[in-house]
C-alpha cells in the first residue's frame, strides 16, 4: 500500500495566472518604475502576493467573506474614462474652500482636482507625483508598512503594493491647523471588462497639527470593478484628525479597503464611516495608540441591501497607558444582504488605564438577510475599564408603539426608526455636507423611505 | 364619550389578570382623576386604552365615540383622538423632535381628510406651544426624548398634546419628575387644553397636581379595579387617611 503523504489544509488560494501575466506587463509602466529601488520593492511585494495567495474562509479574518470569489478573477487594470461633471459635482463635500483631490478608476484627475492655497508645510499630491518625483521619500513612509503584524503577510496589502500607481499623498506638518477640510473623491465608472485599481493613502499629521479629511468612494457607473485601497494614516503626538467617510459604491463593484492608524501621544481622532453601496465591501482597520493620554472615536454604520455583502474587521491595540477608544458601529441588513462585524480590543500589559468600548447594534430586516457580531476583547494590563456589547434584533416594539400612538401608520413608523437607527451615526459626521449625502442614501435604501424625503 | 365596561385585561402570555371588571364612564369637558397604589393596573389600563401590544382583553369593552376602541390599531384610536401622555416617555435617537412631530400633526390631518399644514404654519405653532410649556428651541432640534431629562421628557409630552390636540387626554403621571416651576407650566399647558368637547383621565400619585387640574371625578383604584370614587375632595381625604385608611387592609 501506498502512503498518502498528509499535506497541511492551506488557509490560501493560489492566484490565477492573470495576475502575473498583468504584473508583467505593466510593471515597467508603473509610475516611479525607473527608480530601482521602488521597482524592486514592488517585486517583492508581488513575489510575496504570489506565495501567499488569497485568503480563504478558514483565514480567521476572512471568515465571513469569500473574497477569493470577486477577486481571484482575471482583471485588467482600470483605464480613466470620462465623468460628467455633473456627476463628480453632486459628491463635493468640506464646503466651498474644500481643497480636493478627484480619483477616477483610481487616477489622479488633474483637472478635476483643486489644492491650491496651501499653507507652507502642507503638502497634498497624488501619489502618482510621488512616486515619480521622490520615490524615496515613499518609500521611506511605506517601509513603515505595518501589514506584516503577528497575523503574517496581507495578500490585498501586497498586491496593492505591487500594482502602486496612483492616491493621495498629505502631509501637515508640527503645529499647523488646516481649518479647510481635505476631500478626496474616489469616483468608479464600471468598464467593459473587468477592473481593478489600488490606490494607496497616506496621511501624516506633524506634532499639534489638525486637519479634517474627508474621502468619498462613489460609483457613478456599475460594473465589475476592484477596488483595493491602502491607506494609512498617522496622526503626530497631541494632532488631531477628523476623517470622514463615505461609500457608496454601485452595483458590480467590490471594495476592499484597508485602514491603518497610528496616533501618538495626546493624539485625537474622530473617524466615521457609512457604508451604503457596493456589492462587496470589505472594512479593515488596525488601529494602534502608540503614547499615552489617547483619544480615538471610531462610528461607522452599514447597511447592505439585496444581496450586497459588508464585513467590517477592527482591530485596536492600546499600547500605552490612559488611552481612550470607543467603537460606536451599527448594521441593518435587507433582503438576502449579508453583514459581518467583528472587533476586537487588545490591551497591552504596560496599557494600564485604558478605557476601550465596543458597541455593535444589527437590525434585521429581512427573513432572508443575515448578520454576524464578533465582539473580542484581549487585556493583559489589570488596571482598565473595557466593555463591548453587540445585539443584534428587529426594530424596537416599544418605540413602534410609541410613534404609532401618535398617529403614524405601521409602515411610517417603520420606515422612521429604520431611517433613525442608522442616522444617529450619520450625525456624528464632521462634515455636513457628507451627512446630508448619506442621509439621501440612506433613505433610498429605506423601504417607504419616500415618506422621509422632507425630512432633510 | 368613552365608556369601559367590566374590563378584565392580562399580560399576554403570562395568564396574569392585571385589570379585573374595570368600569367607567368620561363625559365630554370632564377630567378625572385615577390614583391607586404602585401596580394597581393604571397604566396597564392606559396603555389598554392606547392600543399598545403585549395585553390580552379577556372580558368586557371598550367603547370610545361609538366606536369599539379595542378592534382599533394605535394609529386608528390616535386619529379618533385618543393621546397617551407616557410615564415613560420613549427615547427615539435618529429623529429630531420637530420632525417627529410634523409627521405626526400631518399623519393625523392625512387620516381625518384634512389637508396637510405647510411647514411655515407648523413651525409657527410649534414655536408658539413650545414657549408656552417652557420649552427652549434647541429641544425641537434634538432627537425626539433622546438625553432629555426626567421632567424634560414629561414636557415634550405636554408638547406633543397641545400640537395634536386631542379628543381623550390621558396623562400617565406626567408630574412625576416635574419640578415645582414646571409643574405649574405643564399643568397651564393642560388647562388650556380643557374645553367643553374634549376631555382627560389624569392619573396620579399626588393631590398637589390636582391643585392645578382640578378633576371633576376622583377615582382610587386598588388590584385592578375602581375601588372609591368621589368629588375632588376624595384626593384630599387620600392625601390624610393613605390608600390602606381610605380602602382598608385589603388595598
Ligand atoms: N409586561 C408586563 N409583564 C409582566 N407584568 C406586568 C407587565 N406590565 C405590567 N405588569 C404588572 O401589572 C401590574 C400593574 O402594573 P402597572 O404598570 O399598570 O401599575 P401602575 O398602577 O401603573 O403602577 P405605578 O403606580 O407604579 O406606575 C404590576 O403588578 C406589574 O408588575
Ligand atoms: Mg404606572
């Protein structure tokens, strides 16, 4: 008899050819390719992607998301069509001195964009520019990749690098309080055939700086397009950052979006993100307080309908004492969608002091949807207050009854505390601009939702 | 006007009766008086009245402008004009008070045939009503109850009475939570509201409300019935004798 030799169960999949064939291709036209260093760097990243592969179900983070299904296909890289103006106008946000940088399938739309203005010590290009002017310098910033943590190498994270054309590159330097808002507006026009971009963010905020990000990821045209977004954001020791999101992706597309943080001491940040379109979404965030005295807000709401699928990953690591971290995420999920939140709180031994909160409320709307709540907590310090909480039901009866016994019919109140289950995150938006534009969504996205259009 | 006959009403599910054979007759412009002991079946009853879900009527009826008010939906008895003043009024986060209400005002108007008020006229009224229950306006903005105090809440109720005045009052301790200066606002918010067609049942624990809403009736009710009923002194006599001196051991 022969042996069968036992061969461990791979957490990964191989990539198909496709990848390789297009790396091959199109590495030399890469912005910055000249530089070696740089070409060299992306071909480590690609040799790593090919080694590693995509990520399965079994792959602890990715179990509630077959990814390798959307994106383990052939795909070429997204081309720069032409966007009505009208089209790119009705997402403006950060008011009339906004400065804003315009994205479409992932390139810089130089024309479109607007960063004049700045202050000495802000700079905000595209990394295109970057990458061909100081390729150095960003390579310096993404030697700081921090993708390879205990959970080993990240495919998307790779392949990102590997494929690193365009995005944004913000700088503000010690002591500067950008009081206009930044936006970037990442616009996807879904193409012939099958796309794929991945733009990169970084942000740096100096020592006391401040400054108020705003990125919206709009589709204005459906089609099978990959979006796979790095980004990274450092927020200096006592700076602020507001960052506010907002996607709202159309049908056909899959974003996968991973979001590094990091703040120093004193550092304060407020992020809120709504996810309210895109037929995959995927929201992974690793957030690490490196000083003490932290401050750190993160809202987020997602509400898929269909059969449009968002997972949500959160990690934050308290690494140092007397930090402060909230988590305030909501889902709803309608018809056959799908939804996955899971969280998790690692507290460092030397973290002592830290208050972290995690609080995840679903609403489920349909018989056919489905949402999973993972809340975790790891501590190893002894001296903090931690507390994460997840439920997951159907409307409130009470509040039914209550807005019923004051004359709305069943399907009006429904529709109200829908709509109000997931607008008490948009509130928490910085900017107004970017609220009102997830509440219309919003409302679209509520069934009888019709009846609330006076509400704005 | 409202006529409750022999009402026998239990928690749903539990086979708990929690109103048993329950009678009483409201006339147009009169205003009674409900007190009784904690868990004697008072708000049990109002929310009965109301429509809420979670109670099961195992006898008697319900009869409310000759109409059978226990085969109507909330809505339904909302637009005959029955309003709940809640002892716990509901936190709803996501929907600004004004908004709330407008909905509420035009929801009512929709189901009567009347037509809709235009939002200027709305904001009108409401500004107008809101100053007068003492109400500053930055509580019209924020969400509906949600972080508004005990007697902040209580309030907005009050609000909400005199925007959609209705037919049948029904305050479920709204001067519980209220302070002395409030009390006296919220209860000249609700005389204002005392008319020859419209009338109220105000339960209570405490005879000083009745200092400023003067019932007509007194009732005590005690283990889900009206045990004594009287004239306004009845509350007086109450105050000095305690539920166990006025009904004996058994209350
Ligand atoms: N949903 C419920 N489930 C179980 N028991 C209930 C429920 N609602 C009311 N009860 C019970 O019914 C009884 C009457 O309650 P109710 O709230 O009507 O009293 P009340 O007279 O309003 O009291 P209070 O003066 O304290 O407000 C109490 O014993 C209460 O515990
Ligand atoms: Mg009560």
């Amino acid at each position: 008899m022969t042996a069968i030799a036992r061969r461990p169960v791979s957490r990964h999949t191989a990539p198909v050819p496709a990848f390789a064939e297009l790396f091959e291709h199109e590495q030399q036209h890469l912005p910055g390719s000249e530089a070696a260093a740089l070409d060299a760097w992306r071909r480590t990243r690609f040799a790593r992607f090919e080694t590693t592969g995509l990520p399965t179900q079994r792959v602890e983070h990715w179990k509630y998301t077959n990814i390798a299904k959307v994106a383990n296909v052939a795909m070429g890289l997204a081309s720069r069509p032409e966007v009505k103006l009208d089209d790119v106008q009705r997402y403006f946000a950060g008011g009339p001195l906004a400065r804003r940088l315009i994205f479409v399938n992932g390139h810089l739309a130089t024309e479109l964009s607007h960063v004049g203005g700045l202050p000495e010590g802000v700079v905000i290009k595209g990394l295109d520019v970057m990458l061909r002017d100081d390729p150095d310098r960003v390579l310096a910033a993404l030697a700081e990749d921090r993708a390879l943590d205990a959970s080993g190498p990240h495919s998307f994270a790779d392949l990102n690098a590997a494929f690193l054309q365009s995005g944004a590159w913000i700088e503000v330097a010690d002591d500067i309080v950008l009081e206009r808002p930044i936006q970037l507006l990442f616009l996807t026009v879904g193409e012939a055939s099958a796309v794929m971009t991945h733009p990169h963010i970084i942000v740096k905020l100096g020592a006391r700086a401040k400054a108020h990000l705003i990125e919206s990821h709009v589709g204005v045209k459906d089609g099978h397009c990959l979006t796979n977004l790095v980004a990274d954001y450092e927020v200096g020791a006592g700076a602020r950052l507001d960052h506010d999101r907002l996607q709202l992706g159309a049908a056909g597309t899959t974003f996968i979006g991973l979001n590094r943080i990091r703040i120093g001491e004193k550092g304060e940040l407020k992020q809120t993100v709504a996810t309210l379109g895109g037929t995959l979404v995927r929201n992974e965030t690793d957030m690490h307080l490196q000083g003490s005295f932290i401050e750190a807000q993160l809202n987020g709401v997602y509400m898929p309908i269909e059969s449009e699928h968002v997972d949500n990953v959160i990690r934050v690591h308290h690494e140092q004492p007397d930090g402060h971290s909230d988590q305030f995420y909501k889902g709803l999920a309608l018809d056959k969608a799908k939804a996955a939140f899971a969280g998790k709180i690692f507290v460092y031994k030397d973290a002592q002091r830290t208050n972290a909160f995690q609080t995840n409320n679903n609403l489920l709307l349909s018989d056919d949807a489905e949402i999973d709540s993972k809340p975790e907590l790891e501590i190893y310090a002894d001296d903090v207050k931690c507390s994460h909480g997840a439920t997951c039901g159907e409307l409130d009866p009470v509040a039914l009854f209550y807005l019923r016994s004051r004359g709305l019919d069943r399907d009006e109140a429904e529709s109200l505390l829908t709509y109000a289950f997931a607008a008490e995150v948009l509130e928490r938006f910085t900017d107004p601009a970017v609220m009102k534009l997830a509440q219309e969504r919003l409302i679209a996205r509520t069934p009888g939702g019709a009846n609330l259009t006076d509400m704005l | 006007m409202l006529t409750i006959k022999d009402l026998d009403v239990s928690i749903a599910g539990e086979d708990k009766p929690v109103i048993k054979g329950f009678s009483l007759e409201v006339k147009p412009g009169e205003v009674h008086a409900v007190m009784g002991p904690n868990g004697s079946g008072k708000s049990t009853l109002s929310y009965v009245l109301a429509g809420r879900d979670g109670y099961e009527v195992t006898g008697g009826t319900v009869t409310f402008m000759g109409q059978d008010l226990l085969e109507m939906e909330p809505e339904e008895r909302a637009a005959a004009g029955i309003f709940l003043a809640m002892q716990y009024p509901v936190e709803i986060p996501g929907v600004a008070n004004s908004y709330f209400l407008r909905q509420a005002v035009n929801a009512l108007k929709k189901a009567r045939g009347e037509p809709a008020m235009s939002a200027a006229d709305f904001m009108k009224k409401l500004k107008a009503k809101a100053e007068e229950i003492g109400i500053r306006p930055e509580f019209l903005k924020r969400d509906v109850n949600a972080g508004f105090s005990g007697g902040e809440k209580k309030r907005n109720e009050i609000l909400q009475l005199a925007m959609l005045e209705p037919r049948l009052c029904i305050l479920d301790e709204t001067d519980s939570g209220l302070d002395i200066d409030a009390l006296r606002t919220v209860s000249d918010g609700v005389n204002a509201l005392r008319t020859p067609d419209r009338a109220m049942i105000v339960i209570t624990h405490y005879q000083r409300l009745l200092d400023y809403i003067v019932p007509d009736h007194v009732h005590v009710m005690a283990d889900g019935k009206i045990r004594k009923s009287g004239g306004k002194e009845l509350a007086l006599e109450l105050e000095e004798q305690g539920y166990e001196g006025l009904l004996g051991r058994a209350a």
